[in-house]
C-alpha cells in the first residue's frame, strides 16, 4: 500500500500478510481506522478496493499541471467521496472502475461492457453527474446526484456484479 493511501486510511492486517496475487473470489480481510474519526472499523478490502487505491495513489502523484494545460491536481476530498459513494453502491465482486483524472481536480469512474456503460464524474463532495448506455436498447440517461446513490447502486448490480454477489 503505497504513502497515499495511508493518508486516507491507516491499514493494519488482520490475520497473516496478503497473499502475492489478489484472489478477486477472496476478499483480503484488513483493519481500516479512518484518518478523520478515529474509530475503527474492520471491513474486508475487495478487489475493487485494492484497484481503487493503488489508482488513486497514481493519480495523486500527478500533481498540478498534469496534462501540460493547466489542469488542477485530483483533489483529496474528491477521491474521499467517491471512495465512500461506491463503499455504498458496489458490492464485493463489482468490477472496479476504469478511473480518470479530470482537469478541474475531479475523477471520473467508468464502467464499460457489452451490456452498458456508467460514467460518474465526482466532481467534489455532493456533487456527481452519472451517466448511463444501456446498449440493448439504445437508452441514455443522464443525472446529478448529491447523496442519493441506490440507482446508481441497481445499475452496477444488474450490469457490472456476478449474479451469485447481489448484495451491497
């Protein structure tokens, strides 16, 4: 885990070191103490988490300036909200997001298969736009989102999760 991550949460194992390679059927368990409260709560690092993170850290070491056209670094508070909004919409075995820095300090998730894609720009804390392309049938939609995630939450379950891990 890289100085990044730590600074958003401090990672402890909880039984022996994580094993080489990632097993996306086994979630690794860790001990998660948030850098803010303080309290501790114990959840088991997905796959999907671990390729948040270690994409996050990358983005971060961007800095200002990334793209050679002025574009604000990804800002801390940014990666903090999307990491809590798909802690609330994915469940263990969603595919993680494709993730991409945004010129104003934002990220942008983005899911793509054959059935749809879901593109949700985090610009900063509360303020979201999502996008779906349900392919089969052409349907686009577009909306903001504050708080409120469980549409987005149904999506990633019907197109991007194993029917066998419908739970959130």
């Amino acid at each position: 885990m890289n100085a990044y991550a730590r600074q958003l949460y401090d990672f402890e194992q909880l039984d022996d070191p994580a094993p080489a390679a990632v097993d996306p059927a086994k979630p690794q368990p860790i001990s998660i103490t948030k850098a803010a409260s303080g309290a501790p709560r114990a959840v088991k690092l997905t796959p999907w988490h671990i390729v948040f993170l270690e994409k996050i850290a990358s983005l971060v070491n961007l800095g200002r300036d990334w793209d050679g056209r002025g574009s604000a670094a990804v800002r801390a508070d940014a990666v903090v909200f999307a990491y809590s909004m798909l802690q609330s919409s994915m469940a263990p075995a969603t595919t993680p997001p494709a993730i991409v820095p945004l010129g104003h300090g934002g990220i942008s998730l983005n899911w793509s298969n054959a059935a749809a894609d879901i593109e949700v720009e985090v610009v900063g804390p509360n303020d979201v736009v999502i996008y779906y392309l349900d392919h089969a049938t052409g349907e686009e939609h577009e909306w903001p989102s504050a708080t409120e995630f469980s549409e987005l939450s149904s999506l990633l379950r019907t197109a991007f999760t194993p029917k066998s891990d419908y739970r959130v």
